[in-house]
C-alpha cells in the first residue's frame, strides 16, 4: 500500500510487479483490507480473501480488487426535495417533492452485438453519469422494478428490438451497476412499483414538456 505496488507471480512463475497501482474510489478500503490482513496471526481462520483482477487492454491494463466494503452510515435517504427516477433502462426524470418534472433527458447506450463484458463497461460509463447527476442534485435515485421475462413474451412497449436488448443480463448488470456506485457516493436507491408509469408519464408531461 505505501508504494501503490501490485506484485503477482505469472504462471511461468515469473515475478510482475506494476507501479502507481492507485485506485480513484476506495483507496482507504483497499489500504484497510491490505493492512488488515498482514497483521493477522492466523489469516486461513480469521481473513477474509481479496481478490485481484487484471484485465489487458493492449494500450493499457485494468485492476480490479475485490474485497468486503461496510455500508456506508451517510446515505441520503431523503425525499423531501425530490428524487431522480430512472423510468426505461437510462431516461432519466428529475421530479420535487410534490412529482412535478423538473428536468429529463436520456443516456443512450447501444448493446446489441456486444460481449457481455462490454456491455457491462458501457452501462457502468452511463451509471456514473446517473449518480454523479443524483449527487450534483443531492437526490435518491428510484428505479423500477421491471419483469423482463414478460416483457420479452408481451412486449410492453412495443419495439421488438429494444425489448430484445432488454434481456435480463443487462438489466440485472445495469441494477447492480447503480447499487454499487451509489453506494459509493451515498445515494440511497428505491424500487418502486412500475405499474402505469408509462401512461402517468403521457399524460401528464409527455406533450406538455415534449419529452
């Protein structure tokens, strides 16, 4: 941890060190768990694992560590001023206290064709985009609670191809992507119950506002 050194032997059994291993998030819980760890007696009975990932871009490399990180006690868990709802995968609504549409906008992002590993890196690009602009505007996030099995069979929403790109991979990556990075910048997340959104959202801003 002092010199932000990641040291791992290859299979060859040859001896990788990379320097400035430094991660933008989660510094202190990584230096913990480290530090934690070395000052166990008995590390089989009493440590927990952390686990290293390093994935080869070609021009640049990507670490990831993977250890426990306690909930954080700060989250903003208050509506009073409103909450940001994300209503169909990433369009996004801004609402106050009393449901009124203060700003809404979309974060397109594309998924067919893609691995299951870059269509992870995108949605995780567009969930930081989300909470960052929840924290900007120090608000909760709602999010809905969909049926992606039966909206593949029914089609809800009445676009073959974008239910398709519905799949419950990507939906499951995409909840747990914005659990995990609000959790990070203690923003509080609620599931609400998705029924009549569409027609409410029509009804009541979709012409008026022309979103």
């Amino acid at each position: 941890p002092e010199t932000h050194t990641l040291t791992f032997k290859a299979i060859d059994q040859c001896i990788i060190r990379l320097a400035d291993v430094v991660f933008p998030y989660g510094q202190d819980y990584v230096n913990r768990a480290i530090q934690t760890q070395m000052n166990l007696k008995d590390k089989k009975k009493y440590g927990k694992p952390i686990g290293w990932s390093l994935e080869d871009h070609g021009d640049y490399y990507i670490v990831k560590c993977l250890i426990d990180v306690p909930a954080t006690p700060y989250l903003n868990t208050s509506t009073s001023t409103g909450m940001i709802m994300n209503v169909n995968h990433l369009a996004v609504a801004n609402v106050n206290d009393i449901g009124q549409c203060v700003d809404a906008f979309t974060l397109p992002f594309n998924l067919e064709g893609k691995t299951s590993g870059q269509q992870a890196k995108i949605i995780e690009a567009e969930v930081i985009a989300l909470v960052d602009y929840a924290v900007k505007h120090h608000k909760p996030l709602a999010i809905e609670r969909l049926d992606t099995t039966r909206s593949k069979v029914s089609r809800p929403y009445g676009h073959k191809k974008a239910n398709r790109r519905m799949s419950q991979f990507a939906y499951q990556k995409m909840i747990l992507a914005i659990r995990s990075r609000a959790e990070k910048m203690g923003v509080a997340v609620y599931v609400v119950n998705p029924a009549y959104t569409s027609q409410i959202g029509k009804m009541k801003y979709m012409k008026r506002l022309g979103v």
